[in-house]
C-alpha cells in the first residue's frame, strides 16, 4: 500500500467539502430538534438537564441530582446558560446542532489520520449515515461532547508525531491531548476509561505484529519509541482516571460499584451459578419496530459498512508489514475496539449494565469502522473500470442520499414504522405540571415506559425532594393515582401492552389530551 503522506488542499474545493460537511450536520441536529417542534426527551437528556440546574441552584457540581459518571456535559450546560441568558431547558432541546461540530472534528480528524482531503470527508460523511451513532450525537446526552473530545485525542496525537523534532510544538499537541482527555474523564468516567483500555489494547497488538513481523531494525527502533510512548500515554490517562475517581469527583465512585458488578455477571454467565435474565435489549424488535424490514431499511448502510470494514480490515491484516504507521495505527484501534464490541456482546447476555453495552459501544467502533472504509475505497478505486465507475457513482450517490434521510427517520423514531417514540405532548406537560403544583408526595402511574417520567423530571428542574413519585411498573396497584395520556394509549395499543384498569377509579382531570384517575376511596375517611 502507498504511503499516506499528508496531502492538504486548500483550494476551494476543500472549502466547498468542508461547508457540505457542516450543513449535513446541522441539517441533522436541525432536524431531530424540530421534528416533533422541540417536544422531544429521553432519560440521559433529562438527567442532564436536572444535573445542570442543580449546579446552578446549588452553586455545585456534586448536589442531590449530580450525574454520577461526571460533571463535564451538565456543567458546559450551565455555563451556557449564564452566557446567554437561555433557560437550561431551551438550550438542551436545541443542543442537537452540535451534530455539524462532530462533523468537522471528525474530518480534520480524519484528514490527519488518513493523509487526504478525500478520505477525511469520506470518513466523516460516512458517520453522518449511521443513525446508531448519530442519535448519541443529536440527543441531550454527554455523548455528543464525550466522542468529540475522543476525535480531538487523536488528531493531536497523530499529528504530534509529525512534530518529533519540534519541542514546543510537539509540548503543544501532548498539553491537547490531555486537555481533550480530561474533557472525556469530565464527561463521563466509564467511556474515558474504556477509551484508555481500547488504546493500550491497541498498544499490545502493536507491539506483538513488530515482534513477530518487523524485520527492519530501523523501523524497529522508531515503532518501539512509539509503543513507549503509547505506554506512558495510557499509564498517565489512567492516573487521570484513578485521581478524578477518587479525589475530585465522589459520586463518580460509582464507577467501582460498576466493575464489581460487571465482574459478578460475567461469573455468573461464564460459571453458572444461577439463571441468568433474558436479553431484553435484544428483543426489541419486535416490540418497538412495526416490521423488522423497516428497521432493516433505516439502518441498513451502518450494517454494510460494519461489514465493509470487517471485509477492509481483512485485507489490511495480510498487508500489515506494507501499512504505514498511521494506517497502522488505525488497524490497531478498530482491532482494539472490535475486540472490545464483541466483548460487550458477551457483557449483555450478562445482564450488565441494563443489557445495551453492545449499543453503547458501537458509537466509538463506527468512528473508526468509517474510517476503515473510507481507507478501502480509496484503495480500491483506481482499480475499477471506468465503465463501472460511470455507474457506480449516480448509483453510490442516490444511495448515500437515502441512507442520510433513512437515518434521521431513524434517530427520531418516527411513528410511521417505530413503536417507541422519543417524543411527548403539549398536553401531556400540562398535566405534569397540573400534578406537581397540586399534589404532594404522592405515587402516580404515567406511562409504560419510563418515557414520560424522565419528561415530568425535566419540566420539573432540580429540587431536593420531588414532590411526586412517577411510576412505570407494568402493574400499579397499590398507586392511587394513573394518569393516561392520548400518546400512552397510542403506544400501548401499537405495542399490544395492556393499560391499567381504571375500574374502581375516579377521574379528576382532563386537559383533552391527559385524563388522572384517582382511586375511588373506600371509607369516609380516604382521601
């Protein structure tokens, strides 16, 4: 394979790639925001949301409704909303235009690492049009700015290789590199440590393919001054972790709680000690997708570039001794990070972590699973028939267009072909409210998932007792109160749940959208 020098183009071509790189990311962010008018939650935005308020209540960043993992995203939160004056709320229902800069990280990322204008915006693009990844990037989750700050690890760890003979400047990008990882750690401690496994990982293939297969001693010495290097990168990152864990952040040391538990359930499934729960994150396809083939048709271009990328790094494996160091490198972080994708596979049939492990982690697999293709294609290229080519490119070029909208009907789960919907109604905050400001210290029931709750929380802000506990039990008996919303009965009946009986019940509110079923009392002295 040729090598993969740097080849910046700084004409208007590149600007022109840049500009549509940025648009198709704020078209997405834009899209997912005003797709249902801006009625859109889900339980990581919400907890954000009320960790931000609670940090500008408060005036702290460990308080009552702090997010465990970090601060990072809750705390970026509130200094924007101190700067500008928006409320918290605001600004976490719009903040899914931040798509346009995971879009440009991304490319200069890309470019860095790859060593073209052509292969970056490739790679870039091509994580544009894998909605698993795009909805950790559009929703309110730290997610948007944990990966963000991963891309930026890598930019200015491979582009500070070109500056060996350069002190400050190499001292520059080394600062930047741990400035963008303490942004990770800030964020969300498990990603940031799971990102410093996946390099020493990657540190270990490394540096066994140069022990087995180098034969050029001069390449050798460089590649082991690069395997030390990696080493004390990964052992410093992990200092990071152990101090942020232990002496800057207490209720980050959860994050112990969390291994011991992973390492419980893997006993259990690899020893057999007792049952292990059915997998439900791998049964819901049935449940929230009204035809398999729909789903199949909305995400189908991320299954065939996992599966493209697998074929790419097939062929790089038999080629790795004509590979240079940074096509190298990148072999070496998909290895890492497949490994660790098909780890938490095993991890979900564990029952850990509420089983989505494998979801979670296929966000840093497809950074780099794009770039691996992108890498292909341009590999294979020059090698196609001009007459194919002809073809190939309007055929190729309709496809993408259609993977890009198939996404975003994706990540906003339209109701066209999905049951569960991340979206909620006027009416049904109304009644949220209507309950905060009337009832106390009550239980209530609101919907068969934990959709609507998260929503309430949201509205609700940060306090240090909630006034009203909200349910989502399959069975609410015991619960004096149910609220049924037009939006509830929509899904229940879509997804074939059966609601709870208001036989026996009262109803005391209806908003036309929202109807509250209080249980009828059975002495004169129940309320």
């Amino acid at each position: 394979m040729n090598g993969f020098k740097p080849s910046y183009n700084t004409s208007a071509t590149a600007n022109l790639v840049v500009a549509l790189l940025v648009l198709l990311g704020l078209l997405a962010g834009l899209y997912y925001v005003l797709r249902y008018g801006g009625w859109t939650m889900e339980v990581d935005a919400s907890r954000q949301a009320v960790a931000a308020d609670g940090i500008l209540t408060t005036g702290r960043l460990v308080n009552a409704r702090a997010y465990n993992n970090g601060f990072g995203y809750a705390a970026q939160l509130s200094f924007v909303s101190l700067v500008t004056g928006i409320d918290l709320n605001s600004i976490q229902l719009s903040a899914g235009t931040w798509v346009f800069v995971v879009a440009l990280v991304g490319f200069v990322t890309y470019r860095e690492i790859l060593g073209s204008l052509f292969r970056g915006a490739l790679a870039a693009f091509l994580l544009l049009v894998q909605p698993d990844f795009m909805f950790y990037m559009v929703r309110g989750s730290h997610e948007r700015t944990t990966w963000t700050c991963a891309l930026l690890m890598l930019f200015f760890l491979v582009r500070s290789y070109r500056f060996a003979h350069s002190p400050r400047r190499l001292v520059a990008h080394v600062l930047l590199f741990y400035l963008a990882f303490w942004g990770m750690t800030a964020g969300n401690i498990f990603f940031a440590s799971t990102f410093i496994v996946a390099i020493g990982l990657s540190l270990g293939i490394g540096w066994s393919f140069e022990r087995l297969f180098l034969r050029d001693k001069e390449a050798e010495q460089s590649g082991s001054a690069r395997w030390r290097r990696l080493m004390l990168i990964s052992t410093t990152c992990l200092i990071v972790v152990y101090v942020f864990v232990n002496y800057l952040y207490q209720p980050a040391r959860q994050f112990y709680y969390v291994l011991m538990n992973l390492v419980d359930k893997l006993s259990v499934l690899v020893f057999g000690a007792e049952p292990v729960p059915q997998v439900v994150a791998y049964q819901y396809f049935g449940s929230a997708w009204r035809d398999p083939l729909a789903y199949l048709a909305v995400t189908g271009m991320q299954w065939v570039i996992a599966a493209s990328s697998l074929g790419v790094w097939l062929w790089l494996t038999f080629h790795l001794a004509k590979l240079e160091a940074k096509t190298r490198f990148l072999w070496q972080l998909y290895t890492s990070f497949g490994i660790l994708l098909a780890f938490s596979l095993v991890a979900d049939f564990s029952g850990f972590l509420s089983s989505n492990l494998q979801l979670r982690l296929f966000t840093p697999f497809a950074m780099f699973s794009s770039a691996i293709v992108a890498c292909g294609i341009q590999e294979s290229w020059p090698r196609l028939q001009r007459k194919f080519k002809r073809v190939l490119v309007p055929a190729v070029g309709l496809l993408a267009v259609f993977a890009f909208m198939a996404g975003q009907v994706k990540i906003t789960n339209d109701p066209a072909i999905a049951n569960q919907w991340v979206f909620y109604s006027p009416a049904e905050m109304r009644a949220g409210q209507w309950l905060d400001a009337t009832l106390k210290n009550q239980r209530v029931w609101v919907d068969i998932s934990d959709h609507l709750r998260e929503t309430f929380y949201f509205q609700e802000g940060y306090v240090e007792n909630r006034p009203n506990q909200y349910e989502n039990k399959p069975d609410p008996a015991g619960y004096p109160y149910i609220l049924i919303s037009q939006l509830t009965q929509l899904k229940a009946s879509r997804m074939g749940i059966s609601l709870p009986s208001t036989v026996g019940y009262l109803q005391i509110y209806d908003n036309g959208g929202t109807q509250l079923f209080h249980r009828r009392p059975q002495t004169p002295y129940q309320h």
